[in-house]
C-alpha cells in the first residue's frame, strides 16, 4: 500500500496518516471515558462505535485496496477479535470486541485460538478460556470495569503496534519507533527504542504464528 507523502520531515513520513488519526481519536475516546464524569463516560461509549464517517469511511476504502498478498495479515488481526473478514461499515459489536479483548490481553492469543484450543481437548486452553468467559460475563451484567484491570502483558502497545505494523512502523529505525510511541501512546511513558524494536520482534512472531494458524485451516 502506497504511503502518502507527509510535508513533517520525521518518522511521519514513513507512516501512513489513517494510523496517526485513528490513534489521535482513540486516545481522545481513552480520554473520555476515564473521566469521572458520565457525561464524558456516555460520550466515550458514543463515539467509540459512532466514528466519524470520514475516518470510517477512509478505514473501508483501505480495506478494499487490501493487496490479495497481504490479506493474511489483515485476517490474522481480525482473528484477535473471532472475526474473519470486516465487519460492514468498520465496526464489530461491543460485546464481540471485549471478549477477544480480553483473550488478548490475559493470555496473549486471540479468541479464536483459546475456542479451538478448547474444542480440541487443550486443557490449558479450556482453562484460559474459562477465565476469559467469566470476566465477559461479569463486564456483561455491570459487575466488572475492564477498563480498571491490570494484566502482565504488555497489550497496549502491542496493539498499537500491530495496527500500525502494515502501515509503516514496520519500516522505522528504532529511534523513529520510540519518537511515534512518544508522540501516539497514552501511557504517559517515555519509550526507550531498543525496547520498542524488541516489541516489534515479538508481534512480527505473533502474526506469523496467527496466519500460520488460519492458513492451516
């Protein structure tokens, strides 16, 4: 996908401008809803699945001018969330989100790989997967804030930086990857660039072991 040219003579240059909105919209939506203001809470929850139309529409066209080469990539993204193909108008439900959300941010694996796991007789599977069904259950009735729990994994930023792999961060130096980081996430951290490449690494490992996954399908 061709990357369209940036006027900022810095690693903006090798990104592509929908990562750099989409991350900037997120952060504000973050933002609202650890308000301790409903209001700003009721806000949060409207526009995280009311986006505005030209980011919606803008995340469509680039689904569409997907390259047939990298639509393994693509799918194994969806497959974090149980999905495998883009939901129309580019939105998946809130219930369908926060369980491959929590998946992912428990265990490191995606929904659809603690399922089958669990189908297949893994008992550490069924057992993860337990978890993950209890906690969606207890956010599910009010009774659980997902957003107020605290998870070894490093999810965050491997979020951030599978949606932006195919989109340029594959190709920053490390100095570039932490100047992004420093600017886009909302840890409020300083990231150090030997660290940031070695979390480049380890989700270049994860979606390889996704496709890996759906193509054995």
């Amino acid at each position: 996908m061709k990357i369209p040219e940036s006027k900022q003579k810095n690693w903006r240059e090798k990104v592509h401008p929908f990562f750099v909105h989409m991350l900037e919209y997120n952060n504000q939506v973050t933002k609202l809803r650890s308000s301790p203001n409903e209001a700003d809470q009721k806000e949060a929850l409207r526009l995280t699945f009311n986006p505005p139309p030209e980011l919606a529409e803008e995340a469509d066209r680039m689904h569409d001018a997907i390259p047939h080469a990298e639509r393994p990539q693509h799918d194994a993204y969806l497959s974090i969330f149980g999905l495998t193909d883009a939901p129309e108008g580019g939105t998946v439900s809130e219930g369908q989100f926060t369980l491959g959300w929590l998946a992912f941010n428990k265990f490191g694996k995606s929904i659809v790989e603690l399922t089958e796991g669990d189908a297949a007789g893994d008992e550490k599977s069924s057992r993860q997967l337990l978890s993950v069904q209890r906690d969606f259950q207890s956010w599910r009735y009010g009774k659980l804030d997902v957003n107020k729990l605290r998870f070894k994994f490093d999810s965050h930023h491997i979020l951030i930086m599978q949606a932006g792999l195919e989109l340029g961060l594959r190709d920053l130096s490390p100095d570039e990857l932490a100047d992004c980081y420093d600017e886009l996430c909302n840890c409020g951290k300083t990231h150090d660039p030997e660290n940031i490449k070695k979390l480049r690494a380890r989700v270049i490992k994860i979606m390889h072991r996704l496709v890996k996954n759906l193509s054995a399908k």
